[in-house]
C-alpha cells in the first residue's frame, strides 16, 4: 500500500508535557506543527494522582486536569494532533521523514519527546499479570478498583512513595515492599516521614520480588529477603510497580546519540547531533525529570526548531541566492572590530549591486556560521553557484575588496 505523504515545519513525537510545551511555542510562532502522540494525549503526568511541585498551582493540581489545560493551549496555536505510533524515522536528508503505519510524514525540524515507560522487575509470572491483570503502574487510574483491598507497592523513590500514600485513601492496607535496610528509601524526606506514620501502611524491608502468582488474576507476590533468601508471600488484590522508568527509544537505535541507558543525548539548546533533529523531555539525559524540567525543555526545543527553520530559510534564499554571487559577513556585533567593518561593507554592497550582501550576528543566529564553517571573527564568505568560493577570516578593507576578485 503505498503511504500518504503530508508536509509540516516540525513534528513533535510525543504529546506529554514536553512535547505539549514545544507544540505551544511553534503553534505560537505559526508553523505548522503536528504532534503524533501513540497512546494518551498529557503523557506520564496523566496517571500522577497530584502534582504539588508545579509552579502557579498552589492547591496542587491532578496530572490529568494539569495535561488537559496543556493540550487546551497548544489547540489554541493550531497545533495539529494524530493519536498514532510513529514506527520508524529517517534523519539523513535535509528534510525529515518520520513514518506511521498509514502516513509518511515529511518536516523540516523534529522534536523528539517520546519520555519513558516503566521498568518491569522482570520477576518471573510478571508478564501474565501486567495492566488488567492485576500489576499496575498508575494509582490513578486503578485506586478505586482497589478500596478496601490488600495492595502491594514496589519501590521505595519519591512515585512509589507518594503514589503508595495516596492509594491509602482506598486500599485497606499498603504492603511496602523496599530493598533497602530497614527505615532506609530513596524519596524525599518528607514523602518518607509521612508513609513512616500513615497506619496503612506496611515496610517489608530488603526484598525484592521473587514471583508473581495467581489464576488468571495475581493474588499473590512472592517476595525475597536480600539477605537471608527468606520467601515471603504476600496475598494481595494489585501490585503497583514503581522501580524508575527506561526510555522510549527503540525507533532512535542507530539514528540518535544515547547513553549506554538509552537516554539521548543532547546539548542545552536540546539539538541531537542531527541538525533539525530535537529532544527534549523525560527521553533525554538529563539529572531530574519532572514536569517542570520537561516545560523548560520544550520550550528550549521548540524555540530552537523555529530558529533552525528561519535559519535555514534564510540560507536557502538569502546566502546561496539561488546560485547568484553572495557575500556573507559573519560578525560580533558587541565586538568593535566586528563593528567598525560595517561601513566597509556597506560600501562593498553600494558598489557591487550584483551581490548580495548579508551581515550574520552570530550572537543571533550562530547556525547560520556553522553552516558557513566560520569559527573565528569576523569572517567573510564569498558564494557562488551555491559554493563557498573564498573565506576570509583575516579582515582588511583591502581584503573586502579583493574578494569577490
Ligand atoms: C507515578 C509518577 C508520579 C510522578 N509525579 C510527579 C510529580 O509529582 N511532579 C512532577 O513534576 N513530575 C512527576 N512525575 C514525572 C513526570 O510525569 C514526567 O517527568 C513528565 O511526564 C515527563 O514528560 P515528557 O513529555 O518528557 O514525557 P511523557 O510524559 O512520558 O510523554 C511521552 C509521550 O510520548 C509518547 N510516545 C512514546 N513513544 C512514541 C511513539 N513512538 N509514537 C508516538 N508517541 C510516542 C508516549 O505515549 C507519551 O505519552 C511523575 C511520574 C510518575 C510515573
């Protein structure tokens, strides 16, 4: 079946908080972006029962309400929305494919925002009993399912703790499993010295999961003490599994830089080390992923696609001059020696009407001296037929007008 091809200035792959955030500033900046989002449209924050540590909520506020205002302002831009799963990507060309089953999309900037999905235990019967089968990994969603229940939390991190506190507002009583020694977790302090008081709740310290059981449905989790190898089976109704996230980046092997981990990798302006190519979020490396830092990166990814788009525009039209004579002048502008050439060329281009002439700050738009392989200033770049024909990086009036020569 041969694919539909549709164009867009960027697509966004992921619709969770970072790439909501990125769909914000290009829909704002009127480019025509599209978000592929494969499952739920907010992302990870969408299971979190209550996020109290985003700024301009101080009630707090559910992950769901807090996404569903996202998704209403990126709507507000434009932003184009397909609940698909991007399958493959292509980031060889000048121009971007990703592909769905049905739909090749083509882009001229990508922002990739696919975040993280939850690590198993890899304990053994897991795999019979995940989602509706009796192991879950959203409180949320499957709190009230669980009142007045026997439930299990694995975990001892700032999500299983405070996930675990809130589903004893349900449950008749929380089994904590922790690897850690007794009285030791990995959440904040404040997190640990409200579990440590809440009477739902229950620590069974050093272990792991050996074994999940059941018929059809797990009514039981096997534990392993760390130290003496003691089985411990603990009959429960769900098993929430909360041990940290690995990243959402299968399609990515080969194409995209990542850490040993699967994280991309990425600088502070979120650019891969494709040009064009963007991550930002939960998928990249980065010390702490939260909503709030996964904002910040969409924003950064966003703003720095649409500057990549009107840079390459600019070189397309206004540098390569569709194969006519170009002179760029790469400059500083807070240099005086950058500055004091200015008049120069402005009487180069008043003498010369034949070239076009443009003056590139790199302080504004240091892709365009990237592109032009300029690394010292201020530097002068003669184009013709679409090639850089002469580079000067050593300036004298002598040598503006020497070099179209
Ligand atoms: C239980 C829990 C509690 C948390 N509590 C808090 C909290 O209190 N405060 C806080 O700030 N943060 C909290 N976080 C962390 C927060 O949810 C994440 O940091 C944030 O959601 C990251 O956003 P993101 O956009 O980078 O990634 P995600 O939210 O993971 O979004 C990525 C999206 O990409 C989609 N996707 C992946 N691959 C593809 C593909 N191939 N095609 C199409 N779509 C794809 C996924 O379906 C997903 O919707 C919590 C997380 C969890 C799990």
């Amino acid at each position: 079946m041969e694919k539909k091809t549709e164009q867009y200035d960027v697509v966004i792959i992921g619709g969770g908080a970072a790439g909501l955030t990125a769909g914000i500033y290009c829909g704002r900046a009127r480019l025509k972006t599209l978000i592929i989002e494969k499952s739920l449209m907010g992302g990870l924050a969408t299971y979190t029962n209550e996020i109290e540590n985003y700024p301009g909520f101080p009630d707090g506020s559910s992950g769901l309400e807090l996404m569903e205002l996202f998704h209403k302002q990126a709507k507000k831009f434009n932003v184009n929305f397909k609940m698909t799963d991007v399958k493959s990507v292509d980031f060889t060309s000048e121009v971007k494919v990703v592909e769905t089953f049905r739909v090749r999309y083509e882009a001229k900037a990508v922002i990739v925002t696919s975040g993280g999905k939850p690590r198993l235990t890899n304990a053994k019967g897991e795999a019979e009993f995940l989602y509706d089968k009796g192991i879950s990994f959203c409180a949320t969603c499957d709190a009230a399912a669980n009142t007045d229940k026997e439930i299990m939390v694995i975990g001892s991190g700032d999500a299983a703790i405070e996930e675990g506190i809130f589903l004893t507002k349900f449950a008749k009583k929380v089994h904590v499993s922790v690897m850690h020694d007794t009285g030791k977790m990995d959440c904040n302090e404040i997190a640990k010295a409200d579990a440590m008081q809440n009477p739902k709740m229950s620590f069974i310290w050093n272990t792991v999961v050996e074994e999940f059981n059941g018929n059809g449905h797990l009514d039981t989790v096997v534990l392993r003490n760390l130290k003496t190898n003691e089985l411990i089976p603990v009959p429960v109704d769900t098993c929430f599994i909360f041990i940290g996230y690995l990243p959402n980046t299968e399609i990515f092997k080969d194409v995209l830089p990542m850490t040993k981990a699967g994280y991309l990798v990425t600088n502070e302006k979120m650019e891969t080390s494709i040009p064009g190519v963007f991550a930002a979020g939960d998928v990249r490396d980065k010390f702490l992923k939260q909503v709030a830092t996964a904002v910040g990166d969409g924003a950064i990814a966003g703003y720095a696609a649409e500057k990549y788009i009107a840079e390459s525009e600019m070189f397309e039209m206004q540098i390569l001059n569709h194969g006519r004579p170009s002179l760029a002048y790469v400059y500083n502008a807070i240099d005086a020696t950058s500055r004091a050439y200015l008049s120069v060329i402005e009487g180069f281009e008043h003498e010369h009407p034949d070239i076009k002439v443009s003056r590139i700050d790199v302080y504004k738009s240091d892709g365009l001296a990237r592109r032009l392989g300029v690394s010292k200033l201020p530097s002068l770049v003669y184009i013709n037929n679409n090639k850089i024909i002469r580079k000067i990086d050593d300036i004298n009036d002598l040598s503006i007008q020497q070099i179209v020569e």
